[in-house]
C-alpha cells in the first residue's frame, strides 16, 4: 500500500479523487491501492522546556539550551496546563498505523519549507523507517495532480530544505523563550513581555518610523513658479528648493509679470516603462492593502483558498518570475481568461492572443520552489466579493506582465528668469502598452515627490533653445518638508521584504528577498503575533505601536534581538542552507551562541528597568482568582495575573458581554464572582439590558 500524507483534510479528499480512491475512512481515504490521509497544520512540535526539566521560570535556568531538540505531539492549554491536543494524537496514531502497512509514502503537504517540515516532523516522531517520495506541484488542477504524481521526486531532494526548516524552527525556539523569559523576568514578572526573532525587529521598524513621524518638525522651504503660454497651451515653470524665505523674496524680487525670460535647454528623452513583474505573495499582500485594506493575512487566506479552488497556483510562493516552460502555456492561459474573465481583463487578453509576448517576468534562475501567481485554466465558478477581488488582481497583473512597455517622451525645459533656473517638465505617451490594461494603486500622498509635482505639465507646446518667453504670473509658493508616513500593512511587508532598506525597484527587491525578515509565507503571521502581543493596532490603514509595544521597544531597541540587518543575515543563511552552502552544525552553533549573549543582555536590563514606565493602568488591588497569590493588572483591553512567570496565566477580557469593566466592577466579579447590575449588557440570545455579570468555573455569564 502506498501512504500519502496532504497538510490537511480538503487536499487528501482532492488527491484521493484525482487517483482513483473512494472508500472514505476514519481519518484517511483509500482505493486503488493508496491510502490518502493528512495532518491538521502541524500535528508535531519542538517540546516545550517542561520536557527538559524546566517547570518553572526562573533567571537560574536560563539559558535553556537542549543538546538535542525532541518532538512531541501538539499541545494546547487547559486550566494552565500544557495537554496533548486529543485530535492531534488520535490522527497521529492513524498515520502511524497507515505507515507500518506502507510499502511507500508520498509526500503531499505543501511544496514548501513549512509543508516539508510538517511532514518530517511526522515522520520522525513517528520513528518511521518507510521511503519516500516527494509529490512537488505548483497547481491543484486535477492535469498538476496527474502529472506530479507520474513524475515524484525522490525524498532525499529535498533533505536541505528540511533542515532549513528544522533549524529556522529550533532557532526561533532558542530566541524566543529564552529572550521571553529574559526580558519578563527582569521586569520582575509584571506580565509577559513576549520577544522573538522576526516578531521583534519588525515591531521595531514599526515603532521607530511611528516615533520618528510623531517627532518630525517641518520645516519650510520656498519656490517660485511662473506661468508661461505659447500655442495656446499655458503651461508652469518652477524654481529648485529654495530654504530661507528672505532669499526667495530677493530673487523674486528681480523678476517681473511681463517680463521676458529665455529658454535655455531643451531635453526631448524617449523613455521606455517595463511592466510590473508577475506577483508574489508579498506583492500581492501590499497591493491588496493598498487597493483594498485588506490585511496580509486576510489576503493569504483568501488566496489558499483560491488555490484550494484550483483557480490559481500556489500562493506562498516568493518568486516574480516563470521559466520556460510555463511562458509555452501563457497563451493558453490567455485564451481562458479571454472566456472567462471580466469585460475588461478578457477583452486586453484577446489582443494578446498570438501576440508578442513581453517576457520581462520569464527567468528560470530566478524561479525558487514555485513560479510566480498565475491564474489556471479552471474556470472558476461564482465566489463572494473578496475572493474575486484577489482573483481580478491577479488575472490582471498577467496581462499586465506580459503587455508591451509603455514609451513616452519626457521633456524638460529649462528657463532662464533674470538669472533665476525655472524647470517644466512634461510627458507624452506615445505607446500605452500594459499601461491599457493598468489601475495602478496609488500611493499615498505622503510618499509622491512634491518637488516632480511642481515642476509636472499635462502638455508643453514645442520650445526651443534661445527663444523668449513673456512671464504671465509668478508666484512665491512656500512647501514643508513631510516626515516618513506611519507604517501600513503594504508599507511594513515592503520594508520586511528588504530588511528596512528603501528600495523601489522591483528587480532589485528581488535580489533582496533572501536576506529580509521572515518569508512570504510568515511574515502574515508575524504580523498577526504583533496584534495578539497587543503590541500594535490598527487606525484604518496605520499600524500604531500600543504602549506595551513601545514599552517593549524602548527596553530592546539598542539590543542585538532588534536589529533588522541581523534577522535579515539569518534568513540568508537559511536560504543558503537549502542549497548546500551552510551546514545545519554550523548555523545551529552560531544561534546557540547568540542565544547566550542576547539572554545575558536581556537580564542585565534588570537595573534599568527599575528606571522604566513598564506598569499597568492599574495593580495589585484585585487578587488572581486562579493563583491566589498574585494580583491582577488592568490593561487596556485585559486584566491578568502579575504570575505569569511563575506559572499563572490567568487572563480575562475587559470587555465583557458588550460592556467595559472597570477596576471596580472587575473586582466585584473576581473577588465576589459577580458585578453589579450593569447597563447594556448583551445576552448570549443577542438582548441588551441591565443585567449582572458572574464568574463561575472560570467563565463569564449573564445573570
């Protein structure tokens, strides 16, 4: 019997379709002589410190640093209590029993570095010994599915991108309890204070650049702009920055309304404007922000889910580009988005039907586990409004892609006024090309260069050098500088992408993409880890630091732990190690030796700390109903134990049934297990009234 083990549940039902297989069983499929089963995400993890010893938090301990790391099946928490997740270990046993009846086993999670580890996990937890295969597909389309299995890769390919896995996952291991535990405890355990290796220096990025908006100071600067006609075409010239007014006045001062000023050179430029590349998933995240604020991770659900469809290929992939072989199949592709697509897509396909296609985004060598997003020849059926949002944007940027450039000619004119440089410029396309098929998202305004915006014309009449110009109006405009705007989903992940260097030029991000924070596949979850630490939140489409995070900030942002550049070298050498240039032995020994130097430095902070804000709203009035021997501290949006670190984890919303629970009333219910009869209190049937709320076995009722 030949085993197949999908990530989850839906993928084993379409494996076990596509080949043949039928009788549905308790937690796997089989027919045809396969047997499909799955996993649920990860069903195996790195066991926690408990496993080795370390019952409790203490500075004595630290650093934890196992000689070898074991696994162990999931685990979730229980009143406090670390158990064995009951489904995970019930599938476990399924696939232990499937795999000691295997001839051979096929490996169909996800064809990435996550998907490759959640196998092995599996199977060395497993204690395994059965070969296997690696099914290696970038579509779920029932012809992907048929070909990757007539053509399995052998298990051993992909040994260096398992231990790239395995050590990305060990070493955020090693950051992040022992720098946790660190920094908690020289807080003097006033609540967790939570550290990791990507999660850290990415709220860094987001709380200096939120710091050095607040901070900013505009300053004024001045520039002149006079009018100018010929042709009957008005157009605007503009003097450089000018920084002190009185200067500006002087200058403006020796030009007059109907005086001449002279041309003085006359710049025609053809310009070509390549098409944007193909999108990644980190692409696809920001424009999807920027377009429609959804978040990175609302948007890597929805394309899973679209994949899951079969509507498009893999999303986690980090790649811009297609080999070869793909580019053969375009055309097809175009054919069915010519059917299928909405007016506008369809109607820009059928022109490129046959057409020369602009193959900017075609580059095997910078292909990396799957190609770039694609939509596939599946026609997708009717799907809800965000679905199809996501789906447009990437049906869209095909035709885009592969379009031809757009030219224009940009002219720039120089004016001679009473010794004063003015500057128009203008543009004119010439060749639209894949700019027919564009809405390009703006960007903010923010972010537009104001200097280009002064100096930018509709039109200009055809000028030549040495000829005189009448001066219609003049004007002393004065501007301000503009601080960095405060981050956005789009703008963090760009930022992510290249380790916090400003880099605008889609190839060159490209070329950074192995040394930034995190992959295209986590940084969502990075994100996300931020919003449950409560060390960010949203104001529309800003990421504001909460005073926790930049409580937390403010400790570490001198740390090594904080530093982009350093997260950025690991994850190169990650990627290196997935191609056989850096060994797990000696990548491991340097996290190891990291983690002793950043756990020493964390404790230090002890003396500092006692110099810091790093407190509660409110502490210590209202006893720990679980522990007894802690307090509660009142956050903004929580109140838990001050135990934490000694094994507490009480926590409880401050909002409860619709309303919010002050110091007193928290008291009441914790200490009294009830509160007084409140106003607007929402039933679980969904009426509000007056009602008072009980604390009973650890859960909130309406009374």
């Amino acid at each position: 019997m030949i085993v197949v083990i999908a990530e989850k549940p839906s993928v084993a039902r379409d494996l076990a379709r596509v080949m043949g297989a039928k009788e549905v069983k308790d937690g796997y499929i089989s027919g045809n002589g396969y047997a499909f089963t799955y996993a649920f995400g990860h069903l195996v993890q790195l066991c926690q410190p408990q496993a080795y010893g370390y019952a409790t938090w203490s500075i004595a301990n630290l650093p934890i640093v196992p000689t070898t790391f074991r696994l162990e099946a999931k685990k979730v928490k229980k009143d406090g209590k670390q158990m064995d997740d009951a489904g995970a270990v019930k599938q476990l046993n399924t696939i232990k029993r499937l795999l000691d009846e295997a001839t051979e086993v096929i490996v169909a999670t996800d064809a990435g570095r996550e998907g490759e580890l959640i196998f092995r996990n599996i199977y060395y937890f497993l204690q395994s010994k059965v070969p296997f295969k690696r099914l290696w597909i970038s579509s779920q389309t029932d012809k992907a599915i048929k070909e990757g299995f007539a053509n399995l890769k052998a298990g051993t390919e992909y040994d260096s991108l398992y231990m790239s896995a395995r050590s990305r996952s060990e070493s955020d291991w090693l950051i992040g309890i022992n720098a946790t535990q660190a920094l908690t405890l020289a807080a003097g355990n006033r609540g967790l204070l939570s550290l990791g290796r990507v999660q850290t220096p990415t709220l860094a990025m987001i709380c200096s650049r939120y710091l050095e908006n607040k901070d900013f100071k505009p300053q004024a600067f001045f520039k002149i702009q006079g009018g100018f006609e010929k042709d009957n075409i008005a157009f605007k010239a503009t003097s450089n920055k000018i920084d002190k007014k009185e200067d500006a006045e002087v200058a403006l001062a020796k030009i007059t309304v109907g005086s001449e000023a002279k041309v003085v050179k006359v710049e025609a430029k053809e310009t070509k404007e390549q098409p944007p590349l193909l999108f990644d998933l980190t692409s696809l995240q920001q424009d999807a922000n920027k377009k429609y604020g959804y978040s990175a991770d609302q948007t890597l659900n929805i394309a899973q889910t679209l994949y899951e469809k079969k509507v498009i290929t893999y999303p986690r992939t980090g790649s811009r580009y297609i080999g070869e072989d793909v580019f053969e199949q375009i055309n097809d592709l175009f054919i069915h988005l010519a059917d299928t697509a909405e007016e506008h897509i369809a109607a820009i396909s059928r022109n490129l039907i046959g057409a020369k296609l602009n193959k900017r985004s075609v580059d095997e060598k910078k292909v990396t586990d799957h190609h770039a997003l694609l939509v596939t020849d599946e026609k997708p059926g009717p799907m809800p409004k965000e679905q199809q949002q996501i789906y447009n944007m990437i049906a869209k940027r095909m035709v885009e892609s592969f379009s031809e450039v757009c030219l224009k000619d940009i002219t720039t004119v120089l004016i001679d006024a009473a010794g004063l440089e003015l500057i128009a410029k203008g543009t004119v396309i010439r060749q639209y090309g894949w700019r027919l098929s564009a809405d390009q998202v703006e960007l903010p305004d923010d972010d537009k260069n104001t200097e280009d915006q002064d100096q930018e014309n509709a039109q200009l009449p055809k000028l030549i050098a040495e000829e005189m110009l009448t001066i219609l109006s003049l004007e002393l405009a004065e501007r301000f500088t503009k601080a960095r705007p405060i981050h956005t989903e789009a703008s963090l992940l760009k930022a992510m992408e290249t380790s916090g260097k400003e880099i605008d030029d889609d190839e060159m991000r490209q070329a950074m993409k192995d040394c930034g924070l995190g992959t295209p596949a986590t940084r969502a979850a990075t994100i996300e880890t931020l919003f449950q630490r409560d060390y960010i939140k949203r104001d529309k489409k800003k990421l504001i630091p909460t005073d926790k995070g930049l409580t937390v900030y403010n400790l570490v942002k001198d740390r090594s732990i904080a530093k982009v550049t350093l997260t950025g070298k690991w994850e190169q050498k990650l990627e290196e190690m997935r191609a056989n240039k850096v060994s797990y032995d000696v990548f491991m020994k340097h996290i190891k030796d990291y983690t002793e130097r950043i756990t020493k430095e964390l404790l230090q902070l002890r003396i500092s700390i006692q110099h810091e804000e790093l407190k509660p709203l409110q502490k210590g009035k209202i006893k720990c109903p679980k522990c007894a021997s802690g307090h509660i501290q009142l956050y903004d949006k929580v109140a838990q134990c001050d135990c934490y670190a000694r094994g507490c984890d009480f926590k409880i919303w401050r909002t409860l049934q619709g309303v919010f629970l002050e110091e007193k009333e928290m008291k009441n219910l914790l200490e009294k297990g009830q509160t007084s009869v409140l106003k607007g209190v929402q039933t679980p049937e969904g009426a509000i009234g007056d009602r008072a709320l009980r604390f009973q076995d650890f859960k909130v009722m309406v009374v």
